[in-house]
C-alpha cells in the first residue's frame, strides 16, 4: 500500500493490463477497467488476465472492475482500449478535470479523428496527454527497460503532475507537448509494421525489410507533416522508435498479421473472431483514404490497404517495385517526383 493517489486504467488488454502492472510497482492503487466481466473476476480473484496477459502475475493492489462511474474521483485515468471504441468507452465516464492519458495507437474509421480529439468530444474538460512508444506489453509487465514519448497538451505544467505518477525506475517518459506528433507516429506505424511483415511472409529478404522501413517512415513524416505534427517527435520514440520495434518482430500483432497475409492468407479469415487487436487493420483503409484526399503520397500505405481488401500481395508488391523512379529526398525532387 502507498500513499500515492491510486491512477486509472480503462481497459484491461495486454497493453492496460501491463501498464496497470507498470503503474502498481510502487505499492500504489490502481483501478483498472475491463470490458469482460471474467476478466474483472480473474483480476480480483487470481490476480491474472488469463485472456490478455497469462504470462503476468498481477500486483494485489490493483482491482479490477466493470463500472466506469468507479472511476469519477480519480485525477488521472491511463485510456488503453482499442481505438476503434475509445469515444464511445469514454462517453461513459464522468465529466470532472482530469488529466486523460491516451495509449491506444489508431485512426478512427468513419470521422478520420485521431484519438485527442475523439477524446476530447467524449470528455469534455479533460486535459489530455498521449502516451506512445516502442512498448510490448509483455515486457513492460515483467519490469524491462523502456521509454515513452508523453506528449501534454497541457505543457509543462501538465508533466508536473504526470511525470512522477507514470515514471518508475525501468519505464522512462520523455516530454513532449506535440500530441499530434506523438498520436501519428503509433498510428502509421501499425500499417507499415502489416507492410514488413508481409515482406517477410513473402520471403523478400532483410534489405526488403530495411528499405520498407526508411521509406514508411518517409510517408510518416509527409503525413505529419500535412496534419501539423512536429519532425522531431516522429523522430523519436513514438515514431522512429516504435516502427523500428514493430517492424522487426513477431511479437507485433500487426507485423504477424502481414506475415500470414504474404504467407497466403485472407484478410477476412485473419480478422473474423480475433480476440486480439491488430489496429493496423483498421488504421490502413482510413489513412489511405485521408492521404489521398490530402495529396499526401503514402504507396506503402495504399499497398497495405490493397492486400487486406484482397489483392495479391505478391502483385502489389511488383506494382510498388515498378512505380516511376524518384529523388529520395523532398528536397532533392525537383522533376523527380513521380
Ligand atoms: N499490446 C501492446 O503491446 C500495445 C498495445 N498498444 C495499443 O493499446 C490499445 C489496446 O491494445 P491491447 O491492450 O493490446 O488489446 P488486446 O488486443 O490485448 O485486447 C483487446 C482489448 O479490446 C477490448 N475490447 C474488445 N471489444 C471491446 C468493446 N466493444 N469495448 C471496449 N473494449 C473492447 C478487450 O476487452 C481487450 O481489452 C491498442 O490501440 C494498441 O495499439 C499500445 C502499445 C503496446
Ligand atoms: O504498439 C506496440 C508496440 O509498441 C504493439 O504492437 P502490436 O500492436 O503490433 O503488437
């Protein structure tokens, strides 16, 4: 037990389940939201999220429950669901002040929002942060080094308060106040990490890999660039950081997902009845058609998009290795910018 205010946590997949472990390392309460209701009775009861996290043993101080109204006295709530529902999870919550901190990494489908502002129109009066970086739950839960971009849309004043509730010892946030930045760089990267692993399904070999991760993250920094986020953030952990971490492994759902569609598998068979999220899926259809309306040029992106709709992905990987050839750099572009 600690003397610490007890934090929030609202949704209880791996990612909440391992932050709500992150968080109660300091003896501290946490209360921590599932959407199932067996979930909140393993949590309680075992102390174990035998669907989301069986690998963890789960801290005592952290109680689990189904309620939202539970989490109305509480200054600062972590936000993990998946980003398709995150508005409608948060229109349940009371509207006090609160410092809102968003983890889940997506696009809406439909409105195109990012996840601040489907937060702020689902709680009203919240001052809102976004946590994001290269973080698999797994290791996050068993107390392994890793580091986070925090981006307050509050500023300074804002990671006052936020910095000692989430910093612990192996789990280190670095300021930012770019929360677009930090938001974009989680959401593209999902898409691209479906791209390498479908590189590496289709047994394309490692420069594939390398030359999909400096040219996905050229389309990152063209995306931002044209919704107003900073360089620099895309840069650092919640951008470069992320995509380097989720494009190299199967630990990422997104990347596995891409791995089986190169392998020859169907978009539709991979996603109907998953009980795990790949937001990658949901994210490619929605930032493709945002890219296109913006004239932004995101090809790897289109691609993706592609092959889970169903085109070949052995076709559309020849149909990106024959577009025009072209400067690498904006600058250089002059007529090269086929
Ligand atoms: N797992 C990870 O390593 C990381 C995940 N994230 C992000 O965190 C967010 C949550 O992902 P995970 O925790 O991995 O989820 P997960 O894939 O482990 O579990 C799925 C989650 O969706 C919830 N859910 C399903 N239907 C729902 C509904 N109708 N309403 C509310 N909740 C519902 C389930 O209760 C469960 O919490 C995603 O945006 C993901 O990109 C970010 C960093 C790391
Ligand atoms: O966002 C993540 C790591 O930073 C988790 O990636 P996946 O959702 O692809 O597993």
């Amino acid at each position: 037990m600690s003397a610490a205010p007890a934090i929030g946590v609202i949704g209880a997949g791996s990612w909440g389940t391992a932050l709500a472990q992150m968080l109660s390392s300091d003896g501290r309460d946490v209360l921590l939201w599932a959407y199932e209701p067996e979930v909140v009775a393993a949590i309680n009861a075992e102390h174990r999220n035998p669907l989301y996290l069986p690998s963890a043993s789960l801290s005592p101080t952290i109680r689990a429950t189904c309620d939202l109204p539970d989490f109305a006295a509480l200054d600062t709530v972590l936000v993990v669901t998946p980003a398709q529902v995150l508005g409608k999870v948060l229109a349940g919550l009371a509207r006090s002040p609160r410092d809102l901190v968003l983890c889940s990494k997506g696009i809406e489908a439909g409105s195109g929002r990012l996840m601040n502002d489907a937060a702020r129109e689902a709680a009203p009066g919240s001052t809102i942060a976004v946590l994001s970086g290269p973080t698999f739950a797994h290791e996050v839960a068993a107390g392994l080094p890793t580091a986070v971009t925090l981006a307050c849309e509050g500023g300074r004043a804002q990671w006052e308060r936020l910095a000692p509730a989430i910093a612990r010892p192996a789990f280190r946030p670095y300021y930012s106040d770019d929360v677009t930045g930090a938001e974009i760089g989680g959401a593209v990267k999902n898409v691209l990490a479906i791209a390498c692993g479908v590189v590496d399904g289709l047994n394309l070999g490692q420069n594939a890999r390398a030359a999909l991760i400096a040219r996905g993250f050229s389309e990152m920094l063209r995306f931002g660039e044209a919704l107003g986020a900073e360089t620099e953030t895309l840069s650092g952990l919640c951008g470069l950081g992320d995509l380097v971490l989720t494009c190299s492994s199967t630990s990422s759902r997104n990347f596995s997902l891409g791995k089986a569609l190169g392998e020859g598998a169907l978009a539709a068979d991979l996603m109907a009845d998953r009980r795990t999220v790949a937001e990658g899926a949901h994210t490619a259809p929605v930032l493709a058609d945002l890219a296109q309306r913006r004239g932004v040029a995101m090809p790897i992106v289109a691609a993706v998009d592609a092959i889970l709709r169903g085109a070949d992905a052995r076709a559309v990987v020849a149909d990106l290795l024959a577009r025009p050839l072209r400067a690498e750099l904006e600058s250089d572009a002059g007529d090269l910018t086929a």
